[in-house]
C-alpha cells in the first residue's frame, strides 16, 4: 500500500439519466398514459424520451423491481394490469406503512410535521377548489408523501413511493369516479387535526377509515365484480 492520497471524487450534482426516466416513466403509468397491459417498446421510448437505450433499459428495470411492470420472456415489458383484489392489497400495504409513520412523527418532531402537512392541505384545498380531478388528485398524493416523508424513514419513503404509484394506477385503471372534492378536504383536515391533537389512537384509526373508504369507492364503480367478499383483504 503506497501513501498517496486516494483519488478525489467529484460530487454528484443531479440524479443520474436512469432515475430521471424512471421518473417519467412512473409518471406516466400512474396517470394512465400507458394503460394496464400496454407492451413498451425500447426504440420508441428512447426516441420519445431523446435517450440511448441503456438508461432506459436501467429505468424499465427499476419499474420491473417496483411492481409497475412485468417482464414477460422473448416478448418485453409490460405495465401491469391491475384488479381488485390488486386494489385491497395495495391499500392494506398503505394502511401498515402510513400507521407506522404516523406513529413516528408523534414520538418525534410533531410541530414540524404538522407544519408541513398544513401546507399540503392547503394544496388539497386549492385544488379542490379549482375542480380539476388530476390536481386534486396529485395535492392527495402529496399529503400521503409527507406525511412518511416527516416520519425520517427512509424505507417507510421507499415503500411509500411504490404504494402511491400503484394507488394511482389503480384509480386510473379501475375507478370512474373520485372521492367528492369536499369530502377529500375533510377527510385530510381531521388527519391533520388529529396529527395536532398527538392523539394517536384516533390518528390511526382515521387513517384505517380513510383507507377503506377509498376501497368501497372503488368497488362501487365496478359494482362488486371480481371480489369474493369473504376474502378482504383490509379487514374492517
């Protein structure tokens, strides 16, 4: 072993070409620009995306990890498709990590969360008022991110990411109708509320409510087909 320096690194200073298409990929199958079941092309895509095939390779790869597609052999890649039963389990996955991160941030910086999902409800809020379902439907998301987010949890946040991808694509995929945008505003306000509070009971027990709900939701729009009821998977 000499005694010279080890070669200086240069600092990362923007994320690499792989988790910005990844990123706009994810985007665009959670809004419904590629429907369930809907076959990717490699040479389309980095043509569109104005890429070179391995970072897109790398960023379909990294979808195929997350959930969001299937790789099916000597055919390609292909965004999944979804059911109810996918519905139940995804919201059961969201309820187990939300809790938990609600729990976090009441034994940790309760004030500083609670500031930065009062700013989140205003987006709800705003949004809402505005009546454009995709807005509201992001300002949604947005609360659900920060609130793991302010837990500290990294794997909570890794976990989170993937669940509210595939909440979007669910909704895209299954559900006609949205909650009221009055009722998403209060729903959100007494989580908030209850975040406030630090009452951890009604805190989680909110979350459970606020899961389900968007469950029968969903189930109402497709009128119960395809579930055997006696399975439910987010048991009440």
């Amino acid at each position: 072993m000499t005694g010279s320096e080890p070669e200086a690194l240069e600092p990362v200073s923007r994320e690499s070409t792989a988790a910005i298409v990844a990123d706009r990929l994810r985007s665009a199958i959670t809004r419904g620009s590629f429907p369930p079941g809907t076959q990717l092309g490699e040479v389309d895509l980095a043509a569109r995306l104005g890429v070179s095939r391995g970072p897109l390779r790398e960023a379909m790869q990294r979808l195929v990890q997350e959930g969001l597609l299937r790789s099916e052999r000597h055919r390609g890649l292909f965004v999944v498709d979804l059911g109810l039963d996918d519905v139940c389990d995804v919201y059961a996955a969201r309820l187990a990590v939300e809790q938990a991160a609600a729990r976090m941030v009441l034994r940790g910086d309760r004030a500083g969360a609670v500031a930065a999902l009062t700013v989140a409800q205003r987006d709800i809020v705003t949004a809402a008022a505005v009546g454009e379902p995709e807005a509201l439907a992001d300002a949604d998301e947005a609360f659900h991110t920060t609130l793991v987010r302010v837990s500290g949890s990294p794997r909570l946040q890794r976990m989170a990411q993937t669940l509210l991808a595939e909440t979007r694509m669910c909704l895209a995929a299954l559900q006609n109708t949205g909650p009221e945008p009055t009722d998403l505003v209060a729903e959100h306000r007494v989580l908030l509320e209850a975040l406030g509070d630090g009452d951890e009971s009604r805190l989680t027990a909110l979350l459970e409510e606020h899961m389900h709900d968007a469950v029968a939701r969903i189930e109402h729009d497709l009128g119960g087909r395809g579930r055997d009821h006696d399975g439910v998977a987010l048991a009440r």
